[in-house]
C-alpha cells in the first residue's frame, strides 16, 4: 500500500456532509394515501414468468403490488411516463435523494428535464429487515440490471438472452410492437425489487447475498402519473449465488393493480414537473 501524507490521518478523520439535505423536500401525504387505498379494488393481474419479463399498466392514482408468489424471487422494476417515454425512472437521483434502499415514504423521481415524483412507496413488508451486519438491504437503487454486455465481458463471450436488461427490451418490444433494437435504449437503470445487497467495506466492491423475501411478501407503490412499468424475474432466482445463468433457481412474481373510485380522484392533483427554465447559463 502506497505510504501516506504526515497529514493523511487528518484528512480521513473529516466528518462526512450529506450531499442532498431533504427537509425540504415534498413529503408524500400518507394519510391521504391510506384513505385513498381502502376504497380501491384490484382491476389488473399480470403474472411474470421465471427469467422473463412484462409490461403493466398502473394509472395515474391507482396502487401497484409486486408479490413473491412461489419462492424466493428479486426482480428488476423499470417506469416510464406512460405518455410520454422519454421521462423514466431516474435511479441515481433517487439513490442522492434517498440513499442505496428505498423503503415506505420514499420515491422513485424522474429523469431530466422532469425531475418529479412517478411512484411512491406505499407498503413494504421487507422494511423490517434494515441494514444487516454486513451492510446489506433490501431494494436498491445501486445495480444497473444485470446484461449480456457485462455477462459476455465476464464470461469470456458467452451469450446469454435471459439479463434483465434483455428480459425489459423483449417487454418493451413487445408492448410497443417495435424491434427490440429499436426500443433497447429506452430500457434504463432499476429498481432492484427484493434484491439484498450493499457495497463491502475493504474493496468497495457491490455485494448480493440471498434475498429475505418470501411468498406473501410485497412492495406496494401509488403511481403519481399515468406509468408503464416493465418487471424482470431476474434469471438470478434469490441472488445468493450468481445471475445472469440458467444455474439458479427462479419463480414467478406477481404485479397486481389497485384502483381506487374515478370520484375519489376528481381533485387529485398530480406532481408538478420541475420548474427550471432549462436555461443552463445560456
């Protein structure tokens, strides 16, 4: 190891600064949410099969439920606006924002130029599981989705169909009725549904070990605007061995559709995109 600076310990000792202060940042009204939840029904099933994926529907107010329904599972959640496919699910602000995990109260923000709320977390029965011994958690906003990009560069050039990010460009295709080459590029960053993982402390390196989900366990969001979601049971089963292979053991998720009464949501008002001129000094 390279020998340090007389100062060096000094320097480590600097306390850290969060980046993104969030007391100000738009707070979801929960109690609303509740209120709004209980007069909803389920109106939509979509059951996505084991290192496949599927496109959902969740309108503008209406409640989405992912489900473990047969074992242990993590799957791979992209959103777009439904109306317009150019503003998606921003990852990497929503980990600034929230932190590496997304849990209850917390949300999924949008790409630029929008920057605005598309769904929040309404119910988690994986929110008792916190932060583990080894840094681990539930849902995150750090893994890309795993690819056959990334799997050919690592396995020496063995082509493998079945990465998420494969699984989501044949959904897309499909719904859109477009070439997968065509809609690939769409395909963005996830949301790593059930997933456990977090970064170890001597290299760095980012970590999966075996997801805690079990059947019957669910992460539920409110859509804030009309979203087209896509979900990838991802070909890594649990994720406590590898991904990207046909070696583990995989199953079934669940993506169910709550909507509330069209009366209830008469004075809804959904969240504005952001206010900056998109002047950029110019």
């Amino acid at each position: 190891m390279l020998e340090g600076p007389e100062d060096g310990a000094a320097r480590q000792a600097v306390k850290p600064v969060i980046c993104y202060p969030v007391e100000s940042l738009p707070k979801p009204d929960m109690a609303a949410l509740k209120t709004l939840r209980q007069l909803a029904v389920k109106s939509d099933e979509v059951i996505v099969a084991p290192r496949d994926a599927s496109c959902f529907d969740a309108p503008v107010g209406s409640f989405f439920r992912i489900s473990s329904i047969e074992g242990a599972q993590v799957g791979d959640l992209n959103l777009w606006n439904a109306r317009n496919l150019r503003e998606r699910f921003y990852s990497g602000k929503t980990r600034a924002l929230h932190g590496t995990h997304l849990t209850q109260e917390e949300r999924m923000w949008s790409c630029f130029p929008y920057l605005r709320p598309m769904a929040t977390v309404f119910e988690d029965t994986l929110a008792w599981y916190g932060i583990d011994a080894y840094g681990g958690a539930v849902h995150d906003v750090i893994g890309t989705r795993c690819d056959p990009y990334t799997h050919g560069l690592l396995s020496g050039g063995e082509t493998y169909h079945q990465c998420c990010h494969s699984n989501l460009t044949r959904a897309l295709a499909s719904r859109l009725a477009r070439p997968v080459r065509e809609v690939e590029d769409k395909v963005h960053d996830v949301l790593n549904v059930f997933m456990c993982t977090g970064f170890t402390r001597d290299t760095g390196q980012y970590f999966m070990k075996a997801s805690p989900v079990r059947p019957g366990d669910y992460l539920e969001f409110f859509a804030e605007i009309d979203l087209l979601g896509a979900l990838s049971a991802c070909p890594g089963g649990d994720c406590s061995s590898e991904h990207s292979s046909d070696a583990a053991i995989c199953y079934p998720l669940k993506v169910e559709i709550f909507s509330p009464p069209a009366d209830a949501l008469a004075d809804w008002q959904g969240p504005a995109q952001s206010s900056y001129d998109r002047g950029h000094g110019v």
